[in-house]
C-alpha cells in the first residue's frame, strides 16, 4: 500500500478512527489494532513475506527472553549468535542468493568450468532489509545489555512491524521505540495539525517534485543519455540527485507523521545533507538511522576511530562497503560503496596530516568551496546508483562532458522544479517551523481548504504516471 495512494488515503482515516475510539484503559487493544493494521498494510503488496516478519520477530522475542534468562557469557554470545545469522540468512537468501551464484557461476566459467544452475526465483519482500535491521538491533541491544527483553510478544513484533516505518524507515531503535508502549499516547489539536502539515509536506516532495523530476527528465536521460546534449545530462545527473532525497525524505516525512497521528514519535532521518561541508558530515545527515545502524552495529565493533591508523581506514571501507551491499545485490552499488569509502579514507588522511579544521572558523568562502566539492562527489556517485548498469553508468558520464549549452529538452516545468528543490533544501529548519506554526494558526476550516487546494494542485500537476517510493526496492 503506497502512502499517497487512494488505498491509503481510506486506510489511515479509517485505523486512526478505531484507534482513538478505544478508551484509554484499552491499550492493548489499541495495541492490537496496530499491528493488525500494519500487517493489513503490508499485506496489500504481498500477504506471504508477512510470515517471514512474524517469524524474524517471533524468534528475536524468544532469543532476548532466552539472554535475559541466561547469565553465562558463552550462552548468551550463543544465543546472539544464533539471532544474528537467522536474520542474515532470511535476508542472504531473499536478496543475495542469487547474486552469489551468478558469482560463482562466472568464477567458474574464467576458470573453463561451466556450471548449470537454476535461478531460484525468490521475490524480495518489500522492506525487508529494514526488518532485519530493526530484528538485530533489538537482539543485539539486549545482549550488551542496554535493553531489557520485553516479556510480551505483542509489543517486539509491534515494534517490527509497525506501518508508518516498516518498508522505507526511518530504521527505528527498539530503546526509542518500546518505552513509549508503556504511556498511554495523547494527541492534541497541534500535535495533530504539525502532523498532517508534515505528511502534506511529505506528499509535495514525492509527487510534486520527486516524481516530477524523474519523469519529465531523469529517467529519459538515463536511459539514452546519446540522445541529449551535455548540459541536459548535467541536469539530470543533477535532477537525480535531487530526486533520490526529495523521494526518501517525503516518505520519512509522512511515516514521521503518520505515527505521530497515533501518538509515537519517529526520530528525524534528514537534516539538510547536500549543505554538508564534507563527506563525513553528509553520512551524519543523509539517512540518519541507516548511519547510526552502521556506526553502533558495525563500524564501532569492527574497531571505529580506536584502533590504529591502517585499521582505522579498513574499518571506513569495510563499513561503507558491507552499507552499498545494504542497498542491493548488485556491482553498481559496491561500487557506489567504494567510492564513499575511498573518499572518506582520503578525507580523513588529509585530517590526520594536515589536522581537522574547524568549520565554525574558517572562512565562509572555504566551507561554500569545500560543500560544493561535497556535493560533486555525492552527486557524480549517484550515477552509478541511478544507472541499470555499469555500461550505462559510464554513458551517463561521459555524455556530461560534451560542449555545447543547447538544452531543448529543459522545459520551464523542469526549470522551475530543479529551482524549487535547490531552494526548498537551502531553507533552514526554522523556515519549515513558522509554516508549521502558520498552519496551525490558522481556524480549522482554512486548513481543509488548504490542504484540499494541495491536493487539487498535486492532481493537475502530477499528469504523469505515479512512481513507487525509491528506497522500496531495499
């Protein structure tokens, strides 16, 4: 069920009317009808992948009691153990499997030998890279003992499975997610009204802009990048990189929303990352869960900033490395992975031998010139994200360079959009507030027009076919 699709918009007035029709003393039930809710949710794209989120829940419930239970080193590192290789094979065999024997099977074939093999043919259930990641960091939480297992089953696979955030994110915390079962939730008429201004919000950017953009020139460019001059392939690679985070930022804004209608709180998973001033300072902004998952769950064990300075590096690598393969079982994406990871290794030598500067001190021509140099990396990478393979990757590339300043296929549409999504991520934070605030302000009436007007003017706008959210196919 796609969030701005007409199924959603029956589905969420409905759950939210049943939710805040129970009394307050009800709050397993209330409970109760989430997670049926959010099964309801997922299973509108495909109902057997549910069983596979009920069973990764259902054994990460048992594994945690078990570690409560168990006082020995040995069995608890066991138990974790277990937990954590269940997950991966779930996920190997869902979205790997076939990668690694298409590996193998072209090993083999350099080496003389072929091999005859059948693809399995698996689906990818949607969102599941997210589930096992929210499975393990619940597990493994409990294990380091930063968490106390939960006794109810109802509350880990509520946790797991709830609708606002299970296929795209934000990746929720089970210690920032559980405590808040435990109060009895309140929504109030400006904690309602923020609410709706933020999924409104996050509607504009997905089909407004997002969708706008991909397809009245990112998805023809790509794909014959020949057929348009340099600067309209600029402007796509461009358009793409804007694309990508007005998509991914629309959804968290609406499951941001969306939760907080029923009274939780998601934690934010964007903070302005193209005004980044260096690489690791966009990884500390772009997909903030996704980062702190990797900095927590893997870079930090494998050793973070601890160790010495060659370790230190690997660590970077093998973090952004293992973080690309996240994404997809596919070579664009490792290398994609590759060159964040050569990028960081090399930003952070020219710290350790020049020293780390202070951007709060140095010159604001120095921090614009050191962004814009950000951003050209953050944005050529992207071609290899975007692109259905390498050989289109390379065209892609290419065809940036050719002269000329002719650009025909750059419509005013195009121009005023890519104008609205460079303006809309130089406002500050406090710029969206006041028009939070102003929302709010204004007699409940005039909210229904505007948001009625919003949607009237999305309609007229959106002509074109509407796309799925990006980040669904991970």
């Amino acid at each position: 069920m796609l969030f701005h699709s007409l199924q959603f918009l029956l589905f969420l007035p409905l759950v939210f009317a049943l939710y805040w029709s129970l009394p307050d003393e009800k709050q397993r039930a209330r409970h109760v009808l989430l997670l049926v809710a959010s099964l309801i949710f997922y299973m509108a794209w495909n109902p057997a992948p549910v069983v596979l989120i009920l069973y990764l829940s259902t054994c990460d419930w048992m594994f945690a009691r078990l570690m409560a239970k168990t006082e020995g080193e040995g069995k608890r590192k066991l138990l974790v153990t277990l937990s954590v290789s269940n997950n991966l094979v779930v996920l190997g065999v869902f979205k790997y499997a076939g990668w690694f024997t298409e590996i193998v099977v072209d090993a083999a074939a350099l080496m003389g030998v072929t091999l005859v093999y059948k693809p399995l043919g698996l689906i990818l259930p949607v969102g599941l890279s997210f589930v096992v990641f929210q499975c393990l960091s619940y597990t493994i939480d409990v294990y380091r003992r930063e968490l106390e297992p939960r006794q109810s089953w109802l509350d880990v696979v509520l946790f797991i499975s709830f609708f606002p955030q299970i296929v795209a994110g934000p990746i929720v915390r089970a210690a920032d997610f559980l405590p808040q079962l435990d109060v009895r939730p309140r929504l109030d008429e400006e904690t309602g009204a923020r609410a709706l201004f933020r999924i409104a919000t996050g509607m504009f950017k997905k089909l407004v802009i997002a969708d706008l953009l991909a397809a009245n020139l990112v998805d023809r460019v790509f794909a014959e990048p020949a057929n348009y001059t340099g600067i309209e392939v600029v402007a796509a690679v461009f358009s793409y990189t804007a694309q990508i985070y007005y998509d991914f930022s629309a959804y968290s804004d609406i499951a941001i929303g969306t939760a907080a209608l029923f009274g939780y709180s998601l934690r934010e998973n964007f903070d302005k990352p193209y005004l980044s001033v260096n690489l690791f300072e966009f990884w500390r902004r772009w997909h903030v869960s996704l980062g702190r998952w990797l900095f927590d769950y893997l870079y930090r064990p494998l050793g973070g900033n601890r160790v010495s300075k060659p370790r230190v590096l690997w660590n970077l690598w093998v973090t952004m490395i293992l973080g690309s393969v996240w994404h997809g079982a596919d070579w664009r994406f490792v290398i994609w992975g590759a060159i964040h990871g050569a990028v960081l290794m090399g930003n952070r030598l020219l710290w350790w031998t020049f020293g780390k500067p202070d951007v709060e001190t140095r010159p604001f021509v120095v921090n614009v010139l050191s962004g814009l140099l950000t951003f050209f990396v953050v944005m050529e990478a992207r071609i290899v994200f975007h692109a259905k393979d390498m050989a289109q990757s390379w065209a892609v590339f290419v065809e940036q360079w050719k002269p000329g300043w002719s650009a025909p296929n750059l419509t005013p549409m195009v121009l005023t959009v890519m104008a609205a999504a460079t303006i809309g991520h130089l406002m500050t934070h406090k710029m969206y507030d006041r028009l939070a605030t102003l929302f709010i302000s204004v007699p409940i009436p005039v909210r229904a027009v505007a948001l009625l007007a919003l949607a009237l003017g999305i309609k007229e706008v959106s002509s074109f076919e509407v796309q799925p959210f990006i980040y669904f196919q991970f």
